[in-house]
C-alpha cells in the first residue's frame, strides 16, 4: 500500500489555540516537504487535552473551529487529519442547545471533506467526557487516494465495535487520534490493544497520540503504527515532540523499550518542565532537609530545567542532625545548584514563646514538631513571593497516603512532583539516576540513611509507619486495586496493620485535598481520579 503518513506527535497546550494553531500549521509545511500524503495530529490538537469547563464558554468553542480555517489554508496537495471541538445545533438555538463533539476533522486541499465524531464516551478514573461531548451516530469511513481510511478516536480503538464497523465498510486503514494520558504499564497495554485490533480486521492501525503535560496528567506520545498482522511496523519515541515519518508496509527499526523506572522518571521530567514553562515561571526552589525525597525531587528539577533554574534551601533547626545538614549541601555540590541556608531555630523559640501562656500545661506533641515544618513553609512561600520562583513539594505518595505530612507545612508549594510516586519507589529512582550516570549524584548516604523526617530527637519514619515495602503494598493493594480491608488480608498481611493504614487513608483525605496537584504516574493517584468525599461514615473495617 503506497500510502506514506505524518505523524504529528505535538505538545499542546489547554487554552493556547493560537500557539496549537500556529504548531499545527508549521507541522503541515514540514509534512508537505517530506512527501507525506496525510498527517495526522492527536485528539483535541487545537484545544489541548482537556479543556474541562473551558468547552462551556462560547467563544472558547467558537474560536476552535475559527482555527480550523487557518488550518485549511495550508492543507493544499495534502489530507490533515485533526482534533478540534465540533458544535452542531439542530436549529436557531441558544449555545446551551449546542451539542458538542470530540472530533476528528479531515481537510485536503482547503476543504473540509470529512467530520468524525468520538464514539466511545470515557467516564472513569481522571476522564468525564459525558459531562462535555454527545455520543457519536456512527463511525467515520472516508476515501482518499484509492484506499479506504476509517478514523477514530483514543477510546473507540479500546472497544471493537468501532473498528469492526469501520473494516465492515470497507476500511483497509484505520487511524486513531490519541490524548492518551501516562501511568505505568499503560504503553505496553496499548500496544497490545492496537495489536488486536490490527489482527481482528486485517487493517493497518496508525496510532497518533498526545506528548507533553497538562495540570496532574502528563501524556507520553508512543505513537505506532501496526501492520495487518498486530506487528508493530514503526513506533515514535515516548515523551518527545516531533514529526515522523511513515509509508505503510516499510518496516523501520524499533525501539529499545523504557523500563518501568525510566517510565517514570521521563514522565516527571516532561511533566514537571511543561507545568513551569506552560504557567509563566522561570525557576522553581524547594527545601532540602537531607533526605531521600527532597534529594530525588532536585535532582528531577534540575534534569528537566537545568541546573540555573533550581534552587535549594537548607532549613536546619536544633533536631536536624549535623551529617543532615553535610548531605543537603554535598547534594547541591553535585547538581550544582543554588544552595542557601535559613536556620529556624530562633524563629521556632519566638513561636514557643507566644504560645506559651496558651499551651501551659500541656504536654509537647505533634503541635510543636509541626511548627518547624510551618516555618519552613512559610520560608519558601516568602522566597516564591519575593523572586517569582514555584516551590515544589518533596513528599511521596507512600506519606500523602497515610497523612504522614504537614499541612501548610511540607504540603506547601505549587506543584507536588513525587506525589503519586511510592516511597520504594523513591529509592528505584534514586539508584536508577545514579546508575545512569556514572557517579553518586544523589549521596550515598542519602540512599541508605534510614528515613526521618527529623522534628524531634531520635524520629524514625518507622516509629510511625510500617517497613515501606510492606505500607506500599497494602496502599497499592487499596488505592490501585481498590481491595477491600478483608481482601487485602486474605493476602497475609496482620489485620491490626491492614485496618490501622486503611483508617488513616481514609481520615486524611482533608489534607489531600489542601495538596498542591501532583503528577499521575500509577493507575490510581491522588487527584481528579480518586473522588473521595471529607465528610464520610462509611468505614471498610
């Protein structure tokens, strides 16, 4: 089949429909230099994926199709395949009667010769499309050049009878339009969706999905395409922006796949680099206490914006321990990043001294341990007010779970980065960038040190939580896999712990919610995928 596509593997960004039109326009140019018969840009290209309540605003909708007009301007000699927000109104009505569509427009030479509406509706886990768009009537199948194309959209190619229904009109070509968002596992499992559908029709499947990162959701690219066999005849690169090139039947080289570690760890990159850049800011600081997270979390800074845009604050007290102190300045030794040091014990005392009418008689508790992690949050959020920097948190998915964090404290920032990332997790990165380097990035010791989050003599992470591989377990086991409490002890884990943990899952979501957004990077996370009420008397133990 003599059919050569563009892929157009583009970073958009919600909202900017100027810039995501411009972005298109030049990729077309550049299709047409390189021979491309049709080039085809992701789900919902022009407006970014997901505009939320953006698509109830009239001139949000009407200016993305106005959009489609510069885009037919540059399709002469070759068909574009893209995403955009389709209105339909049924007569003169009010835009309240409008029905909305997540669709595919199909131009060539100027004209729009093709609109495809998104069949299957996702509502689950981070997805609420029902709440926005309207079913489509029937798949799309269109003619160009002799050969039969179907096209569809991201979810339709998760289901069969999109497909079926197109290779039952005749389709030798399927395309998908993808804003497919990242977690682990997921580009192996599409992969294989893509396979089977290839082999129940006997059709090319041509995969085009979104890169880059928009809010909690960051979306890794991995365009394909496959053969009529569910042989993978060409795949794109994951999280990278760019323009391939592919004529079908030519099988080019693949790929070394990521491993599941480096899947994480370039999707924090792209998904960390796209929410400074895309929200105005120029540099970012966080607080180095000299341990694991806070260590990771600078590290993944500086790779995705180098090194002059990371700032470090070293914020000791009286319990933070001298080798605590010697690791946080070592660490910013080795990334060679800004380091500044703002000792708190002498504002921790003033604040003492003005409770201390109302705590006499009272024995010292929490109360005070988390004055100090107040402090440093107060610190930060002055230095972000002062320079314009984002503050980004440092506390793990494992510590979010259980509560184990301070609120206006740790919790403080901009953007919580590691927080859907598992404490055993923390650690398989931290060797992972070590190894990967050559060199001790991240100190020694810093790996090995036994966890603390040091606001009072002697503390152990442990004093409150269980072993990490077990905790991360159990909360993967409730979270992910959403068990319930008897099932999770089926598994042979002690009932007192399972019930102590799934008690304070539960009776933390108050904190969760004051959160900054994190970024997903498992199947269930922290955010607008867990829809878990405050107030709740509903108990699974």
């Amino acid at each position: 089949m003599n059919l050569t596509i563009a892929i157009a593997q583009i970073n958009s960004t919600v909202g900017g429909l100027d810039e995501n039109t411009r972005k298109i326009c030049s990729f077309i140019v550049t299709a047409k230099k390189m021979g491309a018969d049709i080039v085809v840009f992701p789900e919902l290209a022009i407006t970014g994926y997901h505009p939320k309540d953006l698509l109830t605003k009239p001139g949000f909708i009407k200016k993305n199709i106005c959009c489609l007009e510069e885009i037919r301007k540059v399709s002469e000699g070759i068909c574009v395949i893209t995403g955009f927000v389709d209105a339909v109104a049924s007569s003169d009505c009010s835009f309240k009667d409008i029905k909305l569509y997540n669709a595919a427009a199909i131009i060539y030479n100027g004209e729009i010769i093709e609109t495809c509406h998104k069949t299957h509706l996702p509502n689950y886990d981070i997805f609420d499309e029902k709440r926005y768009f309207t079913r489509a009537e029937k798949p799309c199948v269109f003619r160009f050049r002799g050969v039969t194309i179907g096209v569809n959209i991201c979810e339709d190619v998760w289901f069969e009878d999109v497909c079926m229904f197109q290779r039952s009109k005749g389709a030798e070509v399927i395309i998908n339009l993808s804003a497919s968002p990242f977690n682990v596992g997921k580009i192996k499992q599409r992969v294989n969706v893509l396979s089977q559908r290839a082999i129940e029709n006997g059709v090319y499947l041509v995969y085009v999905n979104l890169v880059g990162g928009q809010d909690d959701l960051v979306f890794d690219g991995g365009s394909s395409v496959i053969n009529t066999k569910g042989e993978v005849e060409f795949e794109a690169p994951c999280f990278v922006e760019k323009l391939f090139l592919h004529t079908l039947g030519c099988e080019q080289p693949l790929l070394q796949s990521l491993s599941e570690v480096e899947e994480i760890y370039y999707a924090l990159l792209l998904a960390l680099k796209d929410y400074v850049v895309k929200n105005g800011f120029m540099k970012v600081i966080l607080g180095l206490s000299g341990g694991i997270d806070s260590a990771l979390t600078a590290v993944l800074c500086v790779d995705a914006l180098g090194r002059e845009n990371v700032i470090g604050v070293s914020m000791p007290s009286h319990i933070t321990s001298k080798e605590s102190k010697e690791d946080a300045y070592m660490l910013t030794q080795n990334l060679g990043i800004v380091y500044k040091e703002i000792p708190i014990e002498r504002i921790f005392k003033r604040y003492l001294q003005a409770l201390e009418t109302v705590f006499a008689g009272t024995v010292e508790n929490v109360a005070e341990e988390n004055i100090q992690a107040r402090i440093r949050g107060n610190l930060l959020m002055a230095l972000s007010n002062k320079f314009g920097y984002l503050v980004v948190t440092t506390g793990n998915k494992s510590e979010l779970a259980v509560g184990y964090a301070t609120l206006y404290g740790d919790m403080a920032g901009g953007l919580a980065l590691i927080s859907d990332v598992p404490k055993t997790w923390v650690y398989r990165l931290a060797e992972y960038i070590n190894h990967a380097a050559g060199c001790t990035r991240i100190p020694s010791r810093i790996i090995l040190k036994e966890p603390s989050a040091e606001l009072r003599e002697g503390q152990k992470d442990t004093d409150s939580l269980p072993p990490y591989p077990v905790l991360d377990l159990i909360l993967k086991s409730y979270i992910e896999e959403n068990k319930s409490v008897k099932e999770i002890i089926a598994k042979g884990y002690d009932q007192k712990l399972v019930q102590e943990i799934i008690w304070q899952v539960d009776h933390n979501e108050y904190k969760r919610k004051q959160s900054p957004p994190g970024i997903k990077v498992t199947t269930k996370a922290f955010g607008t995928g867990r829809r878990m009420p405050i107030t709740n008397r509903y108990s699974d133990l």
